[in-house]
C-alpha cells in the first residue's frame, strides 16, 4: 500500500523577496515559460508525460539561478531534471540558459517544495534528490525554518526509488552538521561516506560562482549523499 507522508511543519523555509526582472529575463518568461514550466498546482505530475520518456527524473530544490541544473541537464540529457525555485529573477535566469543550450530534459516548478514533494510527486518516482545550499538561516531562533529536518528527510526518502540518492551541500558547519545527524537517524537512507560522514565533491555536482566565492573566503564545503537502498523492505 502507498505510504502516507509523514507531517510537516507549516513554517517555509525560506522567504520571498522582492526581485525586479530585467528585460531579457521578462522575454524569457513570455517566450520560454510554456514550454519549461509547469504550473504550480496540486495535481499529481506523471514525470513520463511531462518529459515525454522514462529517463530516470532528479529533483533540484531551490535551483537558483540554475546554474548546476542547467549544467547537469547539458551534461546528462539521459537523465530528466525537475528544479523548483520560488526566486522569479532565478527562475528567469535558468530560463534564458535553458533555452541557449536548447535543452530538453529540464523543467521549472515556482511552487513550495514541501508541497511538491507532498502532494505532486508519487512515491519512489525518483532517482535522485538534490538540495545545494539551502538557507542556513544562522540565528538560533530560525533553526526552525531551515529545510532539513526529519519530516523532510522522512518524505524525500520516501519520494527515492530504491538505489535513489539525497544528495546536499553546504558551506555553513553548523548546518552541515545538522543534516548529518538528521539524515543518518533516517532509516530508510544510509550515508554513502566511508567514514558516515560527509563526502568528497563528487564531480558530477557543478561548481558554481556561489561556491567559488565562498572557498576564496575560506569556507569549506561539506557534501553529504545518503542512499536509498536498492533492496529496501519498506520499497
């Protein structure tokens, strides 16, 4: 029987800010939107129909401006991408590459992740999960927004099909260390690191200016990929 997805706090993870687009990235909207969005509704999405095939479908929460979706789905059109990022400017941005680079095996979501996740996505409809860089949210009293917590672990697991990878990075400690205690009390994922600790970059996650800026800063960057595994019980 299908799984219920567990409850999730009401609290966003994030906060919409006021962005102006410029002119190339309002032409990409009107040029570009109907064929890489989709819209934010609370319909089931059949990824096969949506991307017209069966390549296995990842999944970029808070995709930015798109620079590591656009180069993964330039990278690897044998795989589908599915980006969700609320940012319109960002959402413009990844437009105007998508289009340049003719891609066809990416598609944009401007809708709450948890919602998504809950709600449009079926379970075990996914090969893999990526979260780079979330909000920190450093204060103590916003630890409550950030993203990663055991109700989202829980519901991404459950989204995996089995062998399916959650794959996250940060350059903030404190929060990497969160996610590591988080994701490895999940017991559905277990930690692809040796050491069950974080990962070396694997190549295959682009770097992008973001990152760059932070390393000339000093700020380390920590990967964790946890794993579903291919012969899960619960699958």
């Amino acid at each position: 029987m299908p799984t219920q997805p567990p409850t999730l706090r009401p609290i966003r993870s994030y906060v919409l800010r006021q962005g102006r687009l410029t002119a190339g990235q309002q032409r990409a909207f009107d040029q570009f939107w109907p064929h890489f969005g989709v819209a934010a509704e609370s319909t089931r999405l059949n990824c096969s129909t949506l991307f017209g095939n069966t390549q296995p479908v990842w999944l970029e929460i808070g995709c930015g401006n798109g620079t590591a979706l656009a180069a993964s789905a330039d990278r690897y059109p044998d795989r589908n991408f599915l980006g969700i990022e609320v940012h319109t400017p960002g959402v413009g941005h990844l437009l105007q590459r998508l289009a340049a680079q003719n891609s066809q095996n990416a598609r944009i979501l401007q809708q709450d992740a948890l919602e998504v996740l809950r709600h449009r996505l079926p379970d075990q409809s996914l090969a893999g999960i990526c979260v780079f860089f979330p909000d920190p949210w450093p204060k103590k009293r916003h630890h409550k927004r950030r993203l990663v917590q055991p109700g989202f672990t829980q519901l991404a697991a459950h989204k995996l099909q089995p062998g399916g990878i959650l794959h996250l990075a940060t350059d903030w400690e404190p929060y990497a260390e969160q996610m590591l205690t988080i994701l490895s009390a999940e017991p559905q994922l277990q930690n692809t690191a040796t050491d069950d600790g974080y990962v070396p970059r694997p190549s295959e996650r682009p770097l992008t200016r973001f990152e760059q800026r932070g390393q000339a800063l000093g700020h380390r960057v920590r990967d964790l990929i946890f794993r579903r595994p291919a012969a899960d019980a619960s699958a």
